[in-house]
C-alpha cells in the first residue's frame, strides 16, 4: 500500500453538502465543471448512467481530485500518459487522466470545439459558440468558493438531482 492517499480515500468536507441540493442546470455550469464535476461522490444508491451522472463512482475512471485538496497542473503525468499508476498518488502536480487534465481551469473552455454547434458529447471540454470561450484560470479561491456558494444557494432549488 502507498504511503500515498488514495483519491478514494479522500473525505469530501461537510461545507460541500450544499452541492447535493441544487436544480439540474448548476451541474452544467463551467465553476461547477472545473472545480466538482466527477470530484464529489454521488449520492444515489440505485443504478444509473454513471457517464450522465456528474459525480464519481468508485472505480469510475474519469475520478478527478480535488483540486482544493491535490494542487496539480493540466500537464499530463508522464506516468499516467503511459497507462501505469503513479507512485506519487494524489501528492503528483500533474493531472492523472483526460478529465483532469481538460476540466482544469488552466485549459476547460479555452479553445473552440472542432463539432461546434453540432457536438453530441455528453461532457465537452470546449467551447462551441465564442461567447463560452474562457481565458486560463486559476483555482478558484476561498473568496470566490464563498461567492459560487452564496449565488448558488441564494436561486431558487427548483429541480434538485435525484
């Protein structure tokens, strides 16, 4: 066993209960992409689509670190580029998968998707009109959590997930 924690390991904080309760359309917005999306466990019990689903399952390979948690890049890990597990763990600044790597704010939304208007991906990394083109990012900061948060907490749950 690494001396490492295992992202499955890791403990989603209490404070983070809030984005449990919020309607459909908040788990497409690009804050909760790059800072939630496949980060926090899911909650249902039952089977379902783990692809459309915006939280992790265990074993599920498109499992992102928190990056309030795990300081990494959008860098690619030489590691995990070549299939092998990192010995680094969670304790590596560079991304272990695709979804870490494209969902980072240093790369999510900063370039045009080639399908444009026409995508059908179920999770798209790109932009496809130019008004959701981002410039690089950095993490979002406490100031900025607390004003996700508030905004989010303050509009009406109309549609929470089930």
């Amino acid at each position: 066993m690494s001396k490492h924690k295992s992202i499955i390991e890791l403990q989603i904080d209490s404070r983070d209960a809030w984005l449990y309760q919020q309607p459909t359309a908040f788990y497409q917005t690009d804050e909760w992409m790059m800072h939630y999306h496949k980060v926090l466990p899911c909650p249902q019990r039952a089977p379902h689509s783990w692809p459309e689903c915006p939280f992790t399952h265990n074993g599920e390979r498109a499992r992102r670190r928190d990056l309030r948690k795990c300081k990494y890049s959008s860098d690619l890990c030489p590691e995990a580029n070549k299939g092998r597990v990192c010995p680094k763990g969670d304790e590596c600044p560079k991304s272990h998968n695709v979804f870490e790597s494209w969902l980072h704010p240093e790369l999510y939304r900063t370039q045009m998707c080639a399908a444009g208007a026409r995508c059908n991906r179920r999770v798209c990394f790109f932009a496809h009109i130019p008004q959701q083109l981002r410039t690089t990012s950095k993490v979002l900061s406490t100031a900025a959590y607390t004003s996700f948060k508030t905004a989010a907490t303050a509009a009406p749950a109309s549609q929470p997930l089930e």
